[in-house]
C-alpha cells in the first residue's frame, strides 16, 4: 500500500470519528432557553440509541455491502438489512427496559396497535435511512478509487505508448542522418569526420537528454542548430536554405525532439539535385509559445525512394496528441510546389 492510499485511509477514518464525535454532542449543545441541560439517564438513552446506529451502519460497512451488495445479490442485501434492524431494535428495547428511566419520561403505558405499529416504522425509517447513507457513502468512495485507478492505467498506457514512439524516433533520426554523412564521405572526408564529431554530440542529447519527459527549450533549439549545419554542409550550391532560430531561448520545459521530424521532412523532400529548391526554416519563442514555421519546395519521393517516409510525421501526431491534447496548434499545406508546416505549443 502506498503512502498516498495510507493518508486516505487516516483521513477517511478521522472523518467517520468527526462525524460520530458531532452527533455524540449534539444533546450537549442542543438545549433550549430556559431547560436544563440533558440529564445523565437520558444521555445515556441517547448514547445506546448511536450505539445502535453504528452496529447497523459499520455491519453494512464492512460486511453486507461487500459482501452481498457488491456481488450483485441485492435481494440478500436487503433481507440481511431487515434481519439486522430487527435484531438491533429488539436489543435496544431490553436495554432500554433495563435502565432507569429519564426524569422527564411520560410514564409507560399500553398502547393500542396503532400506536404500536406507528412507532416500529418510524424507528425502522431510521435504521433503514443510517444504511442507506452507509450505502451512499460507501459507493461514492468506490466510485472515486475506481476513477482514480482508470486513470492511474491510463497514465501508465499513454507512458508505455510514449515510450514506444521515442523508441522508433530514435533509430529513424540515426538511419537519416548516417545516410547524410555517407553521401557526405564521397564529397569531402574532412567533412565528413567533422560531421561525425557533431553527430556524436546530439547523439548524446537523443540518447539521454530526450530520454527525459521533458527539455529546457535551449537544448532543443541547441540540438536543432547542430542538426541544422550537419544538413547544410552537403546541400548544393543551388539550394536556398535561410534559418531563424531564437537567440536566447528561454528554459522552459518542453518535450524533446518534437520539430526535428518537420525539420527532417524540409530536407528529404525540399531538396533537388539539378533543380532551384530552397528551404525556409523560422522557429520563435514568444508569450509561452514555441512555434515553427516551414516552407520547402517540394518534390515528392518516388516509390523506390521511400524509405522511412511518413514515420517521422505519424510519429510526431501522436506525441502531440498524447502530450499536449488541447495545447497545440500543428497544420500542413501543400501546393504549387511548396510545402509548408506550421506547428505551435503552448509550453
């Protein structure tokens, strides 16, 4: 047991003990003007009356409700209730007939059927509305642990799921990035070295940092930078690439690595060996919001070029759901040879 389910245990016990503890001074508290105070024997009546009250509410507690109630055998629940009431009323009433009466009872007389039956239903009324409360109570507390442990698996699933998904990010981030420098080594093997040194680097912020749930917004735009410039040592001359990065990005927290599969998609598909392309990327931090714009020419990949295409972009719609449902704005266009993507969040 948690410490957690300990303090509600202790705080659901306290509260039954207020409770009693009220009801017990109630006929302390309770004298009119000009009356005196309850007498002893009478509070002592009183005190066999809550007695009573609380065998039939702490039998129904820990036992009938669970027992029968819970177990769908409503029809042995309330005969076991009956059976209860009468027991109990049957005790009180040789209690009652044992102790010396109050000093302000009526004397005790015969009275007719009518009188008798009169009596017996309003103390069963009584009994019957003390476990009714009991039922109350204790069903709006399992209702409450069943939400609350619907909601402890449902955490669990959506960590389990995110957990998943950064497990595939990961590889296909390496897998587009080793293709990078391979085509890197046959142009320039200096480069390519240097490109490997800076691989190793955001390797480390994959590996552990976005291990974690969440980032300062720093280091993602860090990680984004040194992405960046790995891109752009073999792009060709006639690509257009411009950047527009924060330059003092603050330390929110954010989850990692959620723009690096739009940043990717800019230069799979916005990049042409012979023709004009350019790639336009703009990401800005203003009022707790991240926000990335991009825009690329677009030449769609043939099917014999497809590798890995897609998973990046599914990949980030189901993060975006699971972490920030309701938090983010995240759009896609296409047309007239340009691609664009806008995604914001609010952090």
């Amino acid at each position: 047991m948690t410490m957690g389910n300990d303090r509600q245990k202790v705080s659901g016990w306290l509260f039954h003990a207020v409770v009693w503890a009220a009801l017990l001074g109630m006929p302390l508290f309770s004298t009119l003007p000009g009356r005196q105070m309850v007498s002893g024997p009478a509070y002592i009546h009183f005190l066999v009356m809550v007695a009573s009250f609380m065998v039939v509410f702490y039998a129904n507690w820990f036992f009938l409700i669970e027992r029968q109630l819970f177990s769908r055998h409503v029809g042995r629940f309330l005969l076991w209730n009956v059976v209860l009431i009468a027991v109990v009323m049957g005790i009180c009433h040789l209690v009652f007939r044992s102790l010396p009466p109050p000093p302000d009872a009526a004397p005790r007389a015969e009275h007719g059927v009518g009188h008798t039956l009169r009596f017996l239903f309003g103390n069963v009324s009584i009994y019957l509305l003390v476990a009714a409360v009991c039922v109350a109570i204790r069903m709006t507390r399992e209702w409450y642990r069943a939400e609350s442990l619907r909601k402890d698996l449902e955490k669990s699933r959506t960590e389990a799921e995110l957990l998943s998904l950064k497990s595939q990010l990961n590889p296909h981030f390496l897998f587009n990035t080793l293709n990078n420098i391979y085509s890197l080594i046959q142009i320039d093997a200096g480069r390519a070295q240097d490109a490997v040194h800076d691989l190793s680097r955001m390797l480390r912020y994959v590996l552990y940092d976005s291990s974690q749930p969440t980032v300062p917004v720093h280091k993602e735009i860090e990680f984004l930078s040194d992405y960046i410039a790995l891109m752009r040592i073999r792009l060709p001359r006639h690509v257009d690439l411009r950047v527009a990065l924060p330059e003092q990005p603050s330390s929110r927290e954010i989850a990692p690595m959620l723009f690096i599969s739009l940043v990717e998609n800019a230069f799979k598909h916005g990049v042409s060996n012979d023709q004009a392309s350019f790639i336009d990327i703009s990401i800005r931090e203003e009022d707790a919001h991240l926000t990335c714009d991009i825009r690329n020419s677009d030449f769609p990949k043939t099917d014999a070029d497809r590798s890995g295409s897609g998973i990046g972009l599914k990949n980030l719609n189901q993060r975006l759901e699971m972490i920030y449902p309701g938090q983010y704005n995240f759009s896609q266009h296409a047309g007239e040879g340009v691609f664009s993507s806008r995604l914001d969040i609010r952090l």
